[in-house]
C-alpha cells in the first residue's frame, strides 16, 4: 500500500491545483463583468478592491486562456469587442450560477436531511 501513497498525493495535488484554476477562473470572470459594467479598468479595479495592474493582468491572462480579446482597449470607455460581448454574456450566466449554488449549499446544509432506512 506505500508504493501507491505518492500517487494519492500526486492526485490530490492536482485537484487542490484544479480548484484553485477554477477559483481563478471565475474571480477573472467576475473582473471582467466588472469592466464592462463600469466601462474602466480603473473603476473596476477599485470595486473588486484590486489594484488596476493586477486586475488588468488577470484580464490579459483570461483572454490568452480563451484566444479571445475580450475588451477593445483603444477606446475608451472601454467597451468590449463583439466576440467579447459573446464571452460577457457566457460569464455573466456562469457567475450567476456559481452564486446560485453557493447559496444552495449553504441552504441544503443548514438543514437536517433524513434517509429512509429499508428494513
């Protein structure tokens, strides 16, 4: 049973680094709904109470994940690009859900479930 712990702990590093992509990944999806919201990374910035480098950052590197250039930065207010639009529309129902269950989980486990018990 030893030589097989180094793969338990191989696979729960992968899913502990998994979560964290995921966590990653809507925080920028959230920051993204932000910009557009605000039409500023500079006002989105100081919503999502980050500093704008690092917001703008987590945008840049969402777009390279998607191959897709979210917002035109050449205008300003910035507005997003019409296949930004798509990916807003897309991140808008993926946060909502994500909410959605949060608050599901929280309800589902403050109350007692019962099992039947066949006999």
């Amino acid at each position: 049973m030893k030589q097989n712990l180094p793969i338990y702990g191989y696979l729960l590093e992968k899913t502990l680094h998994h979560k964290s992509i995921n966590q990653m990944l809507l925080r920028q999806l959230q920051y993204a709904l932000a910009v557009e919201t605000h039409r500023s990374f500079t006002k989105a910035a100081d919503v999502c109470c980050v500093t704008q480098p690092t917001l703008s950052q987590q945008i840049r590197t969402l777009e390279e994940f998607l191959n897709i250039e979210i917002f035109d930065r050449s205008e300003i207010p910035i507005i997003p690009t019409e296949r930004g639009a798509l990916i807003l529309d897309k991140a808008r129902f993926i946060v909502e859900q994500a909410k959605e269950l949060e608050s599901f989980a929280k309800t589902i486990s403050k109350e007692k479930l019962y099992s039947k018990s066949f006999s």
